[in-house]
C-alpha cells in the first residue's frame, strides 16, 4: 500500500510539474484589469503576484493529490494506457472540485455566487486542460513507478507459486 501511495506522491509531482508548464502558457485578467498567468493567479492566493509560490502551491497539490491517486487505485497491473485514461477522469474530478471549492475561495466567495462564476469564466478552461494532462501523466508516470518498484514488466501476468 506504501508504495502505491509513495509512487502516486511521485507520478503527482511529475504532473504538478506538467500543470505548471501549462499554467505559466495560459493567461487571464486580473481583477485590476492587467494580464496574469494562471501560475501568478494560484500564487496570489498565497502572496501577491509571487509565480514562485504559486509553482510552489502547485507541485504540492500535484504530489496530494496524486498520493490519493495511488491510494484509490487498486490494480497495480493495468497496462499504461488505462492507467493514463483514469488519470485523466480522476484530473476531471479534480477540476470539477478546483472550481467548486478553491476557485471560489480564490475570489473571496462562495460556490456559485456571482463573483466566483466571473472568475471560473476566465480559469475553467485553463484549469480543465492542465488537470486532463496532469490525471494523464500521473496515471502512466504511476503505472510505471510500480511496476518498476514492483519488478514485474508490463503486459506480463505474474508467474505462478508453487503450492507447497
């Protein structure tokens, strides 16, 4: 089970790593109007236009969430594909909890008062693209760490033990 997790904190990492690459290309408008980064945007959660802590907020919501990520997933012998395809619906999750719950808090508000749709405006796509390729790269990065940390090789069943 450790090491499920301990490889999903990993594979979560890596896709923080990805979701910052594409919040630092998307862009939006600040509440005063000037043009910021969706990396400077999760940074001024934390500090005011400060991008480094934004980076900081996103690899460690990357490595959480992806710790849960190889709680929740209870096969460790599905092949990459799969496990990038459920990474990716569990990225869409994801989402849809960043712009119910942290989008709001963001705006100073509650889920779907006006002051929060008028931000999701601008952050859904934005954070819908970058959770789709972080869930993705978690689920083939986690797919590949245990079965790595596992030594078994993909697409080989396990060898059978002899009863004794």
């Amino acid at each position: 089970m450790w090491r499920k997790i301990g490889a999903g904190v990993m594979s979560g990492v890596l896709g923080g790593l990805a979701l910052d690459a594409l919040m630092r290309v998307f862009w939006i408008h600040a509440p005063d109007g000037s043009a910021i980064s969706m990396i400077g945007y999760a940074g001024s959660a934390l500090r005011p236009s400060d991008p480094w802590l934004g980076w900081i907020a996103y690899a460690f919501y990357g490595a959480v969430i992806g710790g849960v990520f190889g709680y929740v997933v209870s096969d460790p012998t599905l092949d990459a594909r799969r496990c990038a395809f459920w990474g990716a619906v569990y990225g869409i999750g994801w989402w849809i909890v960043a712009c119910a719950v942290f989008v709001p808090i963001q705006a100073h508000s509650f889920p779907f008062a006006v002051q929060a749709r008028e931000t999701l405006r601008q952050v859904a796509f934005p954070l819908f693209a970058g959770h789709v390729v972080y869930g993705a790269i978690l689920g083939a990065s986690w797919n590949w760490i245990v079965q790595v940390t596992s030594g078994c090789v993909a697409h080989q069943p396990p060898r059978p033990v002899a009863p004794r």
